[in-house]
C-alpha cells in the first residue's frame, strides 16, 4: 500500500500538478495583464491599513490575513523543501522557483479574490467562511458541486497529515536530535500552545500569526542577508551557478528536466499557489471589496519563495553543499594523502605529490582537495596494470575527488575475502548491479564521484584503481565513506559552514516557530473544510481530535501518513485549477470596475 501511494504521489506531483500550476499561472498573468506588478504599489497601502474601514464585514484586517496565509506556507518548506530541491535538482531549481513564484502570485490573486467573493458570513456571529469549496459550489453550479465535496475532504485530510501530524514530527525531531529533547515533551508543548491559539478562532489565529510570521521572517532573512553581505564577494558566482544550471541541469539527478521539475514541485509546495488553500484564510479578511484581498494575497509567494526560499538557497549554495558535495563524511574513513601513513603503499606509477604541481581545483564556491597533496597517477606505456588499493569499512557510499587529465580508470570493488562485487569504469560500463557511480565521467576538470555499493554484509571492502589504457594520467584525493545529507540536516550544516555550532542552534528554533505557526493555520483549513461539509456541530470535537494528532506526530514514524496527505495535497490542485480558469473572466472584470473606482475617487483612503 505504501508502494502504491508513493507511486501515486510522484505521479501526481510531476505532471498533473506541475503542468496545470505553471500553465495556469502564466495564463492568469498574461489575462490580467501582469496584475502582480501593476498593483504592488496598492497592495503596500493595504498592508499599512490606509483603506481599512472597521465597520466593513469580516474578522481580520488586510495585514493578520496575509499573516494567517504565510503562517501556513513560511515553514519546513523554505527551510528543509528548499534543501531537497537543490539535493536533488541542483542548484538551477532555485531560478525556477523564482519563475513559478513570480508567476504564481497572479494565481494566488484570482483564488484569493475569488475566496473573498464567495464567502459565507454569519449574520448571528459574524462568522466568515470561504475557500475553493465556496466559489466552486457557488460559481460553477450543481455539476461542479461534487468537486467541492472532493477539494473540502482533501484538505480536512491533508490538515491532519502535512499540517499536522508532519510538522510537529519534525519539530520533536530535531529538538531530540541536537538537544535530546523528549519527543512527547516536545508534542505536550506544541500541543498546549496550539489549543491555547485554536480555541480561539481565526481571529487569534491571525493576531498570533500577525506577530510571529514577521517577526521569523526578520530573523530568519536577517541571518541569511548577514552570511550574503559577509560573503558578498560570492554573490556572484552563486547566481552564476544557479542561471547556469537551470538551463543545463548538471545536478547529481542529471538533466535539464528533473532541475525544472523539482523547482516547480519545490515551489508549489512553499506558497500553496493553486492549491486553494490560502484563500481560505484570506476570506476571513475585513473588507466589502474582494478584489482587495487579492491584492494583497498575491504578495504571498513572493515573500514565501521569492524572498524567504531565496534566503535558504543562498547559505546552501554560497556553503558549496550542493551537487555531489551534499555527500559529507562520516568520519568512519578518510583519506587525503597528508600524513605519512597516507602516502605509503603506493606502487609503480601511483604517486603522492604536491598540489601546487596539480591542475588547480579550486571552482567556484568549491574547493575538491584537502590540503597539499594529491595522489597522481601518469603512465604513457602500459606494460602492466599499477593499482592503488583502499581497504575502507563498509558504509554503503564513498566519495573521492579526481581529475581526468587523460585516459580511463576502472575501480573493482572487492569484499574481505576478495570476491569481486562489481566494477565500473570512466565510461560508465558496469559488470553488475550492485555498485553504481554518479559523477564519474568529467574530462579535465575536477569533481567528486560517488560510489555505492549495495547488497553486501562484508565488514570490509577493498577499493581497487586501476588504469585500462595507454597515455592515463589522473590526479585524486579525499577518498573517504559519506552520508548524504538532506532537508534540514543539509540547511543547518551550510549555516554551520559560516557560523560553527550556529546552525543547529538557529535552524532548531527556526523549524520549532514555523511549525507551530503552519500547524495553526492548518487547522482553521480543515476546520473550515469540516464546517463546509457538516456545519458547526463538530467543530469542537475537531480541534480536540486536531491538537491530540499534534501529540501523537511528535513520536509516531509518520511516513505513510506523509505520503498520502502529500497525495491529498496535490488533488487539491486540479479541482481548484478547474475553477480558476472558469472564473477569472469574473476576476478579470471585478480588477477592472475597481480601478476604475479608485482611479475615479468614488474609493477614497480611510485613513
């Protein structure tokens, strides 16, 4: 089942998803004539309240909705989502999460326009509900009515899973990872203070979220400009690698497709644009103009992905933790060729010698030697086959930096008692499956090849270099066994890179603050969703059930749940995108009747 689900979920999230968000936000752009840029000037105004009118309906002000909105998208994805991209995309996934964030913020003012529109306002409370469930059984009529019945249980399931039980794992996690911290003691915690805040509706939802989404993002923009000003030098380069690798995809994963995929998956992920899901929140807002609220929903992505991913990307990336350098050591074996031991053992044509007499390796952002030696290897005439021999213990992936300058190399891999396991060589033939090698085909230039090996219990295995033609010459170092690093693990060791002992510090913390005001957010999602579907009833028992699944997140191994709420999540896409593209003529015209008021004086300032 769980095979299934998470073939399901990389269906969902490569082509229906990607394909129905990048189109459609293009399409909103280009109908409205680029509504992103023409009015941010007016979206700034709302922000500050100079149009706010508090006998208008509603129960937040333009500012807490936004607030509300980016509580639930600035969180794990522009901290450890941004890490995945670039783990397995590279570093071009970054521009294309700059493409579908500034693309997306049309998509995210249609929704959320819409949201305001078609909400449902309480004449006895003052109660306001909306979302996509609203416009589209409002909107589209009865046909569409069981796609609004799909999107509200989608998202009440999504809540529980993504919006929930997954933040709060993470949060326990890596509170017990650097503080060892109790897990359960960390759920108690989050659950107390979600209650605390759930309990009271959206309106302390957002005057909650009104005070810690700005105040993270300060801090959390704040540390990250610091490292770029202090690295200014670098700035450069970095952008260089992102532009380059965006058109040629020369990630690990390999390829101009997976860099365009994960940068729009990545992206998606961090500001919900067409999902839906903010639009929910934003129809809380005071105002009897919904098209205000648009407005000022569509700054979201570019404060989540824009700005804050942006953040993320440049530590990663000015760290030099991306391609096969997100592959650290683990301290188990390394071997640079600095100490005498080091140098010993080498036969015939394999020789340690000094860096300065070896092409130099130092690249952009990274540096592929370790201190002054390097091990080289040079022979013109090949009367036998010199080898080099590691004996290294067996951790599954080894990394070591080479240089080609001219010829192929082939290394066998031998277990203990030197049964061969496989081999593979600089033109990437393999006698078998159980070892593979990304990285290995680089032509005088330095890189870093990654070796693993599979299916094998030998406490030992030895690593064999050996030459295949005349006229090789290769230069190598930091052969060593690694680990690959990911998500947060591989955010807080780039803020560590700059600051020593920091990163743990600050990321913890980070992801602490983010997950609790996601977790809030998602909750009046679902509760929403919950009273679209069956009224006020089970509303209590809603958030009960919600802040008890807070507890159980934070000691439970979450995987399957994750990969169907990420499955919910994606669904949510197409029916939301449906009406979207039904309803923006709607849109199109209610932007133009308002400017046209405002351009008029009839809408005059409030304050």
């Amino acid at each position: 089942m769980e095979n299934l689900i998470i073939s399901f979920v990389g269906f969902i999230w490569n082509w229906p998803v990607t394909l129905l968000c990048l189109l459609g936000c293009i399409y909103f752009s280009f109908n409205l004539r680029f509504v992103q840029i023409t009015t941010f000037s007016h979206a700034i105004d709302l922000l500050r309240g100079k149009f706010d009118d508090p006998k208008e309906k509603g129960q937040i002000t333009h500012f807490q909705a936004l607030s509300a909105a980016l509580s639930a998208t600035i969180g794990l994805g522009n901290i450890s989502g941004v890490a995945i991209a670039i783990a397995l995309g590279g570093p071009g996934t970054v521009f294309w999460m700059w493409v579908i964030g500034f693309f997306g913020m049309a998509t995210k003012y249609v929704e959320c326009s819409l949201g305001t529109h078609y909400r449902e306002i309480n004449p006895k409370t003052g109660e306001v509900h909306g979302g996509p469930m609203y416009y589209i059984s409002k909107a589209l009529g009865k046909k569409f009515k069981p796609l609004s019945y799909f999107y509200a249980i989608a998202i009440c399931l999504a809540a529980f899973g993504a919006g929930c039980m997954f933040q709060s794992n993470q949060a326990a996690q890596a509170l017990q990872e650097y503080y060892n911290i109790p897990t359960l003691l960390t759920g108690s915690v989050l659950f107390f203070l979600s209650f605390c805040v759930i309990i009271g509706g959206i309106k302390r939802i957002g005057q909650v979220a009104s005070k810690i989404v700005p105040s993270m993002c300060f801090i959390y923009i704040g540390c990250s400009l610091l490292i770029c000003l202090l690295n200014i030098n670098l700035i450069p380069a970095a952008l260089k690698i992102i532009l380059t690798d965006a058109f040629t995809g020369t990630a690990v994963a390999g390829g101009f497709v997976p860099v365009l995929f994960w940068g729009i998956r990545r992206a998606i992920f961090s500001n919900e644009a067409g999902l839906g899901s903010a639009a929910i929140a934003h129809a809380a807002v005071k105002t009897n103009y919904p098209i205000r609220e648009g407005i000022v929903a569509s700054l979201g992505p570019l404060i989540d992905t824009i700005v804050v991913c942006t953040a993320t990307a440049m530590v990663i990336i000015l760290s030099g933790n991306f391609g096969t350098q997100i592959y650290h050591s683990t301290d188990t074996y390394t071997n640079s060729f600095e100490t005498q031991q080091d140098q010993q053992n080498y036969i015939l044509d394999w020789n340690v010698i000094s860096k300065e007499n070896a092409p130099n390796a130092k690249q952009d952002l990274i540096d592929f030697t370790d201190g002054n030696y390097v091990l080289h290897y040079k022979k013109s005439t090949l009367q036998k086959q010199p080898t080099s021999i590691f004996n290294i213990p067996n951790e599954q992936e080894f990394k070591f930096s080479y240089f080609k300058q001219s010829g192929h190399m082939q290394i066998n891999v031998y277990d203990s008692s030197r049964n061969l396991i496989g081999s593979v060589d600089s033109q990437s033939k393999f006698n078998t499956e159980s070892i593979s090698i990304k990285k290995f085909d680089a032509s005088k230039n330095w890189e870093s090849a990654i070796l693993s090996v599979k299916d094998t219990e030998s406490k030992n295995l030895i690593i064999q270099f050996t030459p295949l033609e005349n006229d090789t010459e290769w230069y190598f170092d930091n052969l060593s066994t690694v680990k690959k690093l990911n998500g947060i693990a591989l955010t807080t060791r780039s803020f560590d890179h700059f600051f020593k002992g920091f990163g743990s510090i600050f990321i913890t913390f980070s992801v602490l603050f983010f997950a609790f005001s996601t977790m809030i957010t998602w909750s009046y999602y679902g509760e929403t969703a919950l009273y679209f579907l069956f009224g006020s009833k089970p509303i209590m028992a809603y958030k009960i059930l919600f802040v008890t699944f807070i507890l159980i997140g934070s000691v439970q191994s979450l995987d399957m749940i994750i990969h169907f709420s990420d499955a919910m999540i994606g669904l949510l896409v197409i029916p939301n995108m449906i009406a979207l593209v039904f309803l923006s003529k709607e849109v199109k015209q209610w932007t133009i009747d308002y400017f046209k008021q405002l351009k008029s004086g009839k809408i005059k300032a409030f304050k």
